[in-house]
C-alpha cells in the first residue's frame, strides 16, 4: 500500500508542477509501494498510478490499493535485415 501520496501531491500543487515520475528503488521504498525493477510510480495533482509490467500484476491486484494498476504489455516484433 502507498503512503505519503498526499505529502507528494501537496508539494506538486504548491509548485505548480503536473506530476512526478518515480523510478528509484530508494523513492519507491520511501512511497512503501513495490519496489522491483519494473514497476514505476506516477503521482498527478490528484492521482496515483502504479505502472508496471505483467511479472507484477498479481502482487499489485492484491497490496496496491492507492494506487491505480496500469499494466504495460511490451510486444516484441522480429525485424528481417
């Protein structure tokens, strides 16, 4: 479960800033949401979005409850030289 999306929220509105993109371990771990390599957390003026590939989605549906799940699905295309 995501904590502190308020105090991110309340500084984005302070400084007029539309969102924030948070990739690192450390800031993941700061926000207590998942932490793994493919998932990055995207905080709006008045959203939250966990975004996240599928190695994640069950583990997301059942502990991520403040943030809104959108899943990523890479398609991968051979290319003949």
């Amino acid at each position: 479960m995501a904590k502190r999306i308020d105090i991110v929220q309340n500084y984005l509105k302070e400084k007029n800033i539309d969102a924030l993109l948070l990739k690192s371990k450390t800031m993941k771990k700061w926000m207590s949401t998942m932490t793994g390599s493919g998932c990055k957390i995207l905080i709006t003026q008045s959203k939250g979005y966990l975004i996240l590939d599928g190695r994640y989605l069950t583990e997301a549906k059942e502990t991520e409850f403040d943030l809104e799940i959108v899943l990523i699905i890479l398609i991968q295309q051979a290319v003949t030289i």
